[in-house]
C-alpha cells in the first residue's frame, strides 16, 4: 500500500495481536508514524488477551505517560487478564484508577470489575458493583455475575440472579446457562433444571456441546440418567465433552458397566478422546474390580500418548490400587515426572485399603518429605493406619500436623481420629474429639460405640446409642456390630436378643454373620451353650467360619467337648489350612483332661503342615518399639524383666491371686503348669513397662492376638498373624522406619 491511514495500521497491530504474534504486532506499532488511544488499545488488548501481564501493564502505564487516555475497551481488555490470571492487587489498582477517571459507571468497565473480583473469590466485592448499576445491565454483566455466584459456590443465589435477569426481560446466552445449569446440579434441583432446559429449546442453544454437556451434567447429578442419555442422543453433533459428560455421570451413579460401554461407543466412532475421558473410565474399571479391561485401557492410554497427562496417571494408580495390584500402581507412580497431591493420596489411601500399613505411612513420611501438602482424605487413610498397628505417638504427631495445616475439618478425619485413639485405648481423647465435631454422621456415632465397646465400656456404649437415636440418625450394619459386641462384653443378654430383634423389626437390617458372631458369644459367655447351638441352627445365612468360631470359643469356656467338635469339623471344611480350630480345639481337649486327643490332634496339624503363629506383646517407649514372645529370653534386659515379674506375680498372689492351669497344654504336675502359665508375653511387657517407662506415664501393651484367662499359647480369639516380628524395632519421630507389625492388633 502506497499510503497507510491510522486504521490501517491499527488493524494490522489488532490482528496480529489476536493472532498471537505480538512481535510482528510491536513492530508495526513502532513503525506507526502517529500512535492515537485506539492504536496503543490495540496493542494492549493483544498481549492481555495471550497473558504477558508484565507487558501489557507496561503498555499501559507508558501509555498515559505519552499522553493518551486508556478507552473503556483498553480498561476491559486488562481487567479480563486479571479475572484469568488471579491478578488481583494488579485490578483493584484498575478499579481504582477507573474511579478516577470516571470510568466506574461505564457498562463494560463495571462487568470487567464483576468477572474480576468473582474469580478472585471477591464474590461480596463483585455482587456491590453489581447492585451499583442501577441501568445499564446487558446479558454480560448478568452472566458474569451469575457465574460469580456459582463458581464460588453460592448455588442459591445464581439461581435467584438467574430468575432476576429473566424477570428483567434480558435474554441468556450459550455462556449464561452452563453457569445455571451447575447451579441446579449442586442444589440436585431438577425442577428449576428443568425450566432452564426449556429456555435452552425456546432460545435455540440446544446444540451448542458447552450448553448441551452442561445439561447433561446437571440432569447426571440430579441422578435423572433417562434425561441425560436423551440429551445426549438429540445431539446433531458428537462431541467428547458431551459423552464424557454421561460416563461421568454414569460412574457416579453406580453403573460403571453402562459408562465403559458408552466409551466402546465412542472409540467405535472414532470420536476424540481426550484426557477427560480416561478417568472417568478408568474409574469405572477401579468400581467394576475389572483387572482385565483395566490393563488393556492403560495400553490404549499409552497409546494415544495420554500416559504423561497427570490427570490420566492419577486415575491409573487409583485403579490399581483399588483393584489391589499395588505393583502395577507403584510403577505407574514412580514413572510420574510430576506428581501432586491426587497422585499421593491415591496410592498412600490404595495402601491403607489393602491392608499394607506401613508402606502408607513411609509414602505419607516421602510426601511430607517433598514438601507436598496432604489434604483430608491422606490425613484420614494415615490415621487409619495408625490405628491398624496401634501407633499412638505417630497418630498424635499426625493429629498435631493436621491442625497445624490449617486444613478445614471433616467428617472423615474427626471418624479416622477417633478411631486411632480408641483403638490406642485412650477413650479420653476419642470422646474429646466426638465432642469437638461440629457435625455427627452414622460413622461418627457408631465409632463412639465401638470404641466405648471394645475398651470394656459396654454400658456407655449403649447410652451413647441411645442419644444416637435420639439425635436422628439411623443406625447401620455396622453400629448394631458395635451394640452387640458392648452386650457381649458386658453380660448384657436381655439387651443383647432386644438389639438383634430389632435389627430387621425397626431399621430394616439383615444380621448378617458378624452379628450372629456376637449373639453366640453373647450368649456363651452367659453360659447359654445350647441357645447358642439353636441360634446357629436357626441362622437363615449359611454360618460362616466367625460364626463357628464363636461357638468354637464358647465351647471352650464350657468344656463342652461334644459341641466343640461339631464347630471344628465345619471350620476344618470352610477353612482347612487354618491352624486355628485345631488349636482351640486341642486347648479344648486338654482342659478336659483329654491329652490322648489332644496329641493326636496336634499330630494331624503337624502332617498337614499347619503352624499357628505364637502370641505377640509389645511396648512402645522413646519411639522405640520392645517386643515380647511367650517364655522367650532374647530381649537385652531379660534377666531384669523376669527378675521383676517374679516379684509382681509374688505380690499378686499374695492379693489373691489364683493361676488358672486348667488350659495347660502338658500333662503335667500342678507345679509345672504355673510355672508355664506364669511368661505369657503381656506379663513379660508389663514387668518391662514397670522397670523402664517413667512414673506418671500410662503403660501401654499391644497384642496381635486377645488372650482369654491363663493361656499359654494366647488362642482364645485369633486374628491375622505376620511370620516375622522383631525384638525391637526403631519407630522414629515422625520419619516412619518400622517394619513387620501385625496386621491387626488388639490394646
């Protein structure tokens, strides 16, 4: 062009700004004989719209200072960077600079400051100005307010915008309803969702994919799935954002057969898979427990090169670890360039979930160690694992970094807490935090009970389920666990049959074995042997290896032989590599003088190869953890140890006490069987605990097994074991070095 007018170069500075290529834009303005407003505007506008925040301030201040004004368009363009990028010292600067000039009441100025401060989380700031406007008010100025309500989380008041606009006579756009339409799914107000779906039809914005998704979304969260896959078939065109939308929806749901098959849909159609699509899919395959499809889905993954988006990672390590392929999740975690906390939480909860403990707390200790900041559900997952191994110092030192985080409180974490501490026997602390809890769900409550129950508190336990009830909230299958292991415990027989009959009576409840578990122990205890056969001959389930177990270990306490049998021969089929029947039953046996039996018995268990794991005790103290074997000597100061207990069981005797030989395992004389019974391994912890743990402080022994009267192999109820535990293991201050504890423990 021979002659170049201001318009001219104005429009080359524009479009190559817009288009991105803000060097070619600075080179023309610098050729630009004569520079107006609208030509420093352009260039403006450009680097603001692609994010150079420090430029276009720059731009803008240099501006002026050459003398021209900033147009409400060069103040909008800057204000719409800040809402994006968070700036927002950099647009309170703009708005007061926009008071100055008289530009507070300009349309465009005043909608830059709304979008501004609503995405700054300024929502009281945003809704001021808004009400300011006495006129003037377009479709933007609603919409950006409308969205600031809802992406800060104000669901009611979008709404109520929403109708006010309506009222007003302004007509939505494609940009409006996504805002609404989240705002209904979060209330689940299908009602006004519904309305809304309507003004989409009568406005003619049913194929816009952000609308159309949005629709979906809402109706999906509504849990109206009938509407959301209608929605998403009067589509005219597919799009990814739409479909994900409906396997999201169906996941979250419960049908993660229905959302895999929408995503063989959508691969068959070639559609666009993107980084959304997988993990919801994947999360699928995690619910599904599909270890198969899971696998060929990570090789698709990989595939489409999706492997490296951290979203899809995060999903792949849950998936495995839900699935319980820990190796699978580790590797795909260790092949993680950058990893956040999602990415932790993930592996650190599938850990907790399958039962590995301490590889939980070590990756908890390796995240806090890369300066990853936990969230609530990794504080929940961790003090669970602290209350598996019964680790009261670590739990604390968790308790005291949450507070510390500054971390809202949760439901998840308060339940995690209490459970630690009643599960560490320190009731005090449970209760502390029951009643520090601003809210109580069914977990909370039943956490109480069960904690009350299993700490000897039966009583309490029963009075806490009472102000449960009263309080409003049902109880569940797991709270009437609770209540009858309380009743159990406490000798509460009539208490007791009252629950179990109004498990189904009042709340709908089927028992299922665990609670058949606790009425025959119940009713053991009571001394009710036959009420208790007749229960489990009555059972409307098949009784399952608890259910035996318990009359096994009733059979015990009475000596009934017979019965006892009964309950081994039934657990031998359930169970045959179980070393436990034959142990109770052999104690069994020898208590009633049987020695013949018991021996041939023992035999049989020896042929088949069956080893029943000995009984643990440890104590913790110093962060230093001292474990002790029934009559075992390896511990360094074993001499002092059984030199104190001597003197404790002296003194005891003198109290009173009488030892119990009647389930000596020898045929032997009376002498011989006190003598065995006399360095069980709590006594052989306690004598420790009374030499070596300061005056004032509580000692605390830990068992991987819960030991009935005087027995010597400590089988009077038996849990999971470990192979290998041992004589002391280093803890450490948070820095979690511990290995082989017991997978469950009893205080």
């Amino acid at each position: 062009m021979p002659e170049k007018d201001e318009f001219t170069w104005t429009t080359m500075v524009a479009a190559y700004g817009n288009g991105g290529r803000l060097v070619e834009a600075r080179q023309v303005f610098e050729e630009i004989p004569i520079k107006s407003s609208i030509t420093w505007s352009s260039l403006i506008c450009g680097y603001c719209k692609h994010g150079f925040e420090i430029e276009g301030f720059e731009f803008f201040w240099q501006m002026q200072s050459e003398g021209h004004r900033p147009s409400q368009f060069t103040l909008a363009s800057i204000l719409r960077m800040c809402a994006i990028k968070g700036l927002l010292s950099r647009g309170e600067q703009i708005h007061g600079y926009a008071i100055k000039t008289c530009f507070d009441m300009n349309v465009f100025v005043m909608t830059g400051l709304i979008d501004m401060y609503a995405k700054s989380k300024r929502v009281l700031e945003a809704e001021c100005i808004f009400q300011i406007m006495s006129h003037g008010k377009n479709h933007v100025t609603w919409t950006a307010m409308i969205n600031g309500y809802s992406q800060n989380g104000d669901a009611l008041r979008a709404i109520q915008c929403f109708s006010s606009m309506r009222a007003e006579g302004i007509e939505a756009n494609q940009y409006t309803f996504p805002g609404v339409l989240s705002s209904c799914a979060a209330l689940t107000d299908i009602r006004f969702g519904v309305q809304v779906h309507g003004c989409i039809v009568n406005g003619g914005f049913e194929a816009n994919v952000f609308v159309q998704s949005s629709l979906i979304d809402m109706y999906c969260k509504c849990e109206d799935l009938h509407s959301a896959k209608k929605a998403l078939e009067l589509m005219e065109v597919n799009h990814a954002v739409s479909w994900n939308s409906m396997i999201l929806g169906y996941v979250r749901n419960g049908f993660p057969d229905e959302a895999l098959s929408l995503f063989k849909k959508m691969y068959a159609c070639d559609m666009e898979v993107d980084e959304f699509t997988y993990p919801s899919v994947l999360n699928s395959l995690a619910c599904m427990q599909d270890p198969k499809n899971g696998k060929c889905l990570h090789c698709l993954v990989v595939k489409t090169g999706y492997e490296s988006y951290k979203l899809v990672s995060n999903a792949l390590v849950d998936m495995y670890a839900k699935q319980g392929d820990l190796a699978c999740a580790i590797n795909v975690f260790n092949s993680m360039v950058e990893k956040d906390v999602i990415s932790w939480t993930s592996l650190v909860t599938g850990c907790a979930h399958n039962g590995f403990y301490e590889e939980a707390l070590k990756l908890f200790y390796e995240m806090r160690t890369a300066e990853i900041k936990p969230d609530q559900i990794i504080i929940a997952s961790v003090l669970s694992s602290c209350s598996e191994l019964a680790l009261h110092e670590l739990g604390q030192q968790v308790h005291a970094d949450f507070i510390k985080s500054g971390l809202e409180a949760s439901l998840s974490v308060d339940n995690s807490l209490m459970t630690m501490y009643a599960n560490c026997g320190c009731l005090e602390d449970a209760k502390k935090v029951f009643i520090s809890m601003q809210m109580h769900n069914v977990i909370s409550w039943t956490a109480l009970i069960v904690a009350y129950a299993q700490n000897g508190k039966g009583k309490e336990s029963l009075r806490f389920f009472d102000e449960m009830i009263a309080s409003g909230i049902e109880p569940d299958f797991i709270t009437f666990i609770g209540l009858l292991f309380a009743c159990s415990h406490t000798g509460l027989v009539g208490d007791g049959k009252k629950y179990f009959a109004s498990m189904k009576k009042d709340y709908g409840i089927r028992p299922g074995p665990d609670h058949y578990a606790c009425m025959i122990d119940l009713l053991g205890r009571a001394g009710k042997i036959q009420e208790a056969e007749k229960l489990v001959n009555e059972m409307d389930i098949e009784p399952d290896a608890t259910v035996w177990k318990a009359l096994l270990a009733a059979c015990r306490v009475h000596g009934n032989t017979d019965l006892a049998e009964k309950a081994s021969m039934a657990l031998f089929q359930l169970e045959p590599q179980d070393a436990v029947p034959y142990v109770m039953l052999s104690n069994i046996y020898s208590a009633a003088g049987k020695w013949e039996n018991a021996a041939k018995l023992r035999r049989k268990m020896n042929s088949k190869g069956l080893n029943k794991e000995p009984g643990y005790s440890w104590i913790e103290m110093n962060g230093v953890v001292h474990t002790f074997i029934s009559e075992e000597r390896s511990h360094s100061k074993s001499d002092e140890i059984y030199s104190k207990l001597e003197d404790v069981i002296a003194l005891i005797k003198e109290a009173g006490y009488v030892p119990d030989t009647i389930f000596s395992l020898h045929d032997i004389n009376e002498e011989g069987r006190e003598q065995s019974l006399s360095y069980h391994s709590e006594k052989l912890a306690i004598a420790f605990g009374l030499l070596y743990v300061p005056k004032g402080v509580p000692i605390r022994i830990y068992k991987n097994l819960r030991a009935g009267s005087d027995d010597p192999e400590e089988s009077f109820v038996l849990h999971d074991y470990v192979t290998s535990f041992p004589t002391q293991l280093k803890l450490g201050v948070y820095p979690f070095q511990s290995t082989n504890y017991p997978t469950r423990i009893r205080t």
